[in-house]
C-alpha cells in the first residue's frame, strides 16, 4: 500500500513540475490498481485542471460529487475553478485579447462557464 501512496504523491509532484506525460503514466497505473477511486480521480482532475482542460475536469469532478456528494475536496476545487474562471474573464475584459499570438485556449473554456 505505501508504493501506492508514493505513487499518488509522485504524480502530484510530476503535475506541478509540468511533467504530463509521466504524471499520466503513473494515473493510468493508479486507476489499473484502483478502479473507479474517487482519490484517483481527483488526481486526474487536477492534471486536466494544470493543463487548461477546464471542462475535462469539471466532468470528473461532477461524476465524483454523483458518487459522493459530501466530498469536500472535490467540492473545494469547482468553487475556486468557479471564481477563478469569473474573474479571468473579468481580468480578460480588460486585455486586447491581440496581446496574445499563441491563441487563448485557455480563456475559451472558461468563457464557456464549465
């Protein structure tokens, strides 16, 4: 059981490091052990959550709150993606979105207010 337990707080550790594909091998390996873990799927929202995948991990986090409603964790992260998302689109209003070439994937999904 610890190997798993390091292996929850390595794949924290490769989300905050930017290393996506490593944090995604150990995930898949984390939901292989344990299938429809509502721990596992925190993890996995948050990795879709660090990479602008807005709408992907408000959709796990839903599916959680379905299976336990009472889920503080999971209910803590869609409040503050809620204010984070109204105020970016309250800071964006503000910008010339031409300000940024690479494009604003990011700003599309929360505009969408997923």
């Amino acid at each position: 059981m610890e190997v798993w337990n390091l292996s929850e707080q390595i794949a924290y550790a490769a989300i905050d490091m930017g290393q996506f594909e490593y944090a995604k091998c150990i995930i898949d390996d984390l939901e292989k052990q344990f299938p429809g873990s509502i721990r596992v799927s925190r993890i996995l929202g948050m990795f879709y959550e660090a990479q602008s995948m807005f709408p992907e991990a408000m959709s796990i986090y839903e599916d959680v709150l379905k299976r336990d409603i009472t889920n503080l964790a999971i209910m803590k992260r869609k409040v503050s993606y809620r204010y984070f998302a109204f105020y970016f689109q309250l800071l964006y209003s503000f910008v010339d979105p031409g300000m940024y070439p690479q494009g604003n994937k990011g700003h599309q999904s929360l505009s969408r207010g997923n």
